[in-house]
C-alpha cells in the first residue's frame, strides 16, 4: 500500500485513482489480449527486430496482417466485426498503448487515423484515410 500511496505523491494522483486505472487496464485491456495471445517483448528487443527488416516488408505485413487481425479482435470482444466494432477494437488498442498516440476522425463515412509513435526509424506520424 505503501508503494502506491508513494506513486500517487508522485504523480499528484490519488491511491483511488491509481487502483482504479489498474482495474481499468486490467479488465478492458489485459485480460482481452491476453485471450487473443498478445505477447509482451522489451522495446530493446522489438526496435530491433524492427530495424532488421525492411520498410517493404513491414508495410506489406501491415497491409495483409493489420485488417483481418483487427477484425477478429472485434469479433473476439464484442463478438460482432461490424466497422464500428473493428473501429472500437482499433481505438481500444491505441488507448491501453503508452507507445502509440492516435486520434481518429470521422467525416460522413471516410476515417482519418492520425498515429505518432515512439518506435525506431518507422516514420514518427502516419495518416491514412478509408471509406
């Protein structure tokens, strides 16, 4: 108790707060991906895998493997893989992902996905738009 009264001194946060954004994460976060078969790997270990393959490589898997992965996520968690559901499995992820910063737009049916993150020599902002 006393590591997370200390943490919250810290963060200028309350204990309350803090048990409640682990519970948070816990249920909303980590036990669904853990259900998909999420792993966790040290960023030390990822950027490097990163950085030994292509940028070819890695937007050709992003294109063929991201969709359906998503989609499936939906089905799993809101057993429903309507575009909505696949938008909030999307936006699930990026909210529990202190490496990726994202803001999604919606105008009429388009989406704009705005991502920033920390990793490598990806480039750092990515834009993509579809209906």
């Amino acid at each position: 108790m006393r590591s997370l009264e200390k943490e919250a001194a810290e963060e200028g946060t309350t204990v309350n707060a803090d048990v409640n954004s682990i519970v948070s994460r816990h249920f909303n976060w980590d036990k669904k991906v853990e259900e998909f078969g999420f792993v966790v790997v040290p960023m030390l270990a990822f950027t490097r895998l990163i950085e030994s393959v292509d940028d070819e490589t890695i937007a050709s898997t992003g294109r063929e493997v991201v969709p359906s992965l998503f989609e499936e996520m939906a089905e799993l968690w809101f057993q429903d893989s309507a575009p909505e559901k696949i938008l909030d499995a999307v936006i699930m992820r990026f909210k529990f992902d202190t490496h990726i910063r994202a803001r999604v737009t919606r105008e009429g049916d388009a989406y704009t996905f705005i991502m920033h993150h920390d990793l490598s020599h990806l480039p750092k902002t990515h834009q993509s738009q579809k209906a």
